[in-house]
C-alpha cells in the first residue's frame, strides 16, 4: 500500500500555486473570469448602499443639491464669485455631480476590503474586484445626479451642444482615476488602519484643490500650472463644459487623462504587492 501511495505521488506531483510578478497589477483575464463575481458584488454594493435608508436614492439628490445651496450662497452671493458667465447654481452643480461621485467612489472603495473581510478569508478570487465593485455601484448615484443637472439646464433654459457626447469619456476617466486612488487606498487600509480616518479628510482638501465650486480663472495665473497637476482639474472642467457649453481646454484634458492613468497604474502596482497578504491580516 504504501509503494502504491509512493507510485502514485511520483506519477502525480503536487501543484504549486504561486502569485504573478509583483509588477503585474492586474490580471485581465482573471477579472474577465470572474466578471459575474463583479457583477454580483455591485449588485450588493448599491442594496447595502440603500438599506434600511429613510429616504433612499433621494441621497443622491440631496447630497449635491444641498452643497449646491450652501455653495450658490455663501460664494454665489456673499463672496460673489465669478462663475465663467453661467448662474453661479448651475456652474457649482456641474462640478458637484462630478465630484460627489468621485468622493463617494474612492471613500468606498478605500474601506472596501475591510468590509469584505470575511469574503476575502474564506475563497480566493482577484482581490481588485471588491474595489472595483464599490465603483461601479457609485455610478448609480452619478446617475440619478447628472438627471437633476439636466433639470437644472432646463430651469435655466441652457441648452445641450455636441459637446455632450464627451462627458461619458470624462466620466470614464473620472471612474478610472476613482479606481486607481480607490485600489490604492483600500490597500493601504488593510496594513495601516488609520487611513480610513485620514481619507474622508484628505478628500476634503482634493475638493478645494479642485475647480469644483470655482472657475480654474481664479487662480493666480502665476500659480494656475499648479493646479493643473491634480487631474480633477481638467476632468471637472471638461465636464462642466461638456454639459453647459464652451471651448474646451484641451492641453488640460489631455494632462488629466495622462495623470489618472499613470495614479491608476500605481494604484494598480502597489496593490498587486500587498495583495498576497491580505487574508493574513485582515
């Protein structure tokens, strides 16, 4: 019996599973594998997201819509802000429905993988997908937001331009940017636990780094290429001019789409190497 067992060891060797290269970041072809995992996941994702809510998908709208009026009256009217030609509301609501869905994103997915701690250390499926689920189920609030910021259009009787037909590429480089900071995020939240404390506070700032609720012409010009090196600042731009109307900046947007995907590819890295020990530490 035991020459059987030796026979059939040497016929059959054990299989040893070892992890990709640390600079592979992402495996395609395991996502596609898996891509009803990530269908499912952000099914769950939006449910958890409403449960046990008062008013629902209502957030969606108020959440934006009450910055908005906070925005529209302390640097609408008091500050008198400039808002490139446009009513100050509308100009703060093409940039808050951009924004709130990026800050939604990323916060989620930063805290995701903790979340989904007991799904991690019970089956082995590519990590990334947890985060890039809690993406995806922000783009339900998106949603619901960018149909508000066409009855505000309506209101103010601004009409839709061809250039329209570039906000959903903008809003896939602002889901990609919220990917690639997201990922990262949530994997330096399972090694340090207090970046979930420091990232709501780290989005408050990006905000104000950002041309949300002001025209980039604010900015010094001296200091304007500054800016430029945040990313949400030509997407929030070309986003708002998508919706409202106006030339586009196109140098701007072309830094912005280089910028978020050289963060999503670091993201992507750093993750792939903290990647094998999650499930220890989480």
């Amino acid at each position: 019996m035991n020459v059987t067992s030796a026979s059939s060891a040497a016929s059959h060797p054990p299989v040893i599973i070892e992890s990709g290269p640390s600079w592979v970041a992402l495996d395609l072809r395991a996502l596609w594998e898996y891509r009803e995992l990530l269908y499912f996941l952000t099914v769950r994702d939006i449910k958890l997201r409403y449960r046990q809510t008062l008013l629902g998908v209502a957030w969606a709208v108020l959440q934006p819509l009450s910055a908005m009026l906070v925005f529209s009256l302390f640097l609408g009217r008091v500050a008198g802000v400039a808002s490139d030609g446009i009513p100050y509301p509308l100009f703060a609501f093409a940039g808050l429905v951009p924004w709130m869905f990026f800050a939604n994103a990323v916060s989620s997915s930063g805290n995701s993988l903790i979340t989904s701690s007991n799904l991690i250390t019970k089956v082995y499926f590519p990590r990334v997908i947890i985060p890039a689920a809690a993406v995806l189920a922000g783009l339900v609030d998106f949603a619901v937001g960018f149909l508000v910021l066409l009855a505000l259009l309506a209101y103010y009787s601004v009409g839709l331009t061809v250039s329209v037909l570039l906000a959903p590429v903008l809003l896939g480089v602002l889901a990609l940017l919220a990917f690639g900071v997201g990922t990262w995020m949530a994997g330096l939240n399972v090694k340090y636990r207090d970046i979930r404390y420091a990232l709501p506070f780290v989005i408050q700032l990006w905000m104000f780094a950002s041309p949300v609720v002001y025209p980039t012409t604010l900015v010094p010009e001296r200091w304007r290429w500054a800016l430029q090196l945040n990313p949400m600042t030509g997407i929030v731009d070309g986003f708002r001019t998508a919706v409202v109307g106006g030339p586009f900046d196109w140098p701007s947007l072309a830094l912005a789409a280089g910028l978020t995907l050289g963060m999503t590819l670091y993201g992507l890295w750093t993750f792939a190497k903290m990647e094998e020990g999650f499930a220890d530490v989480i």
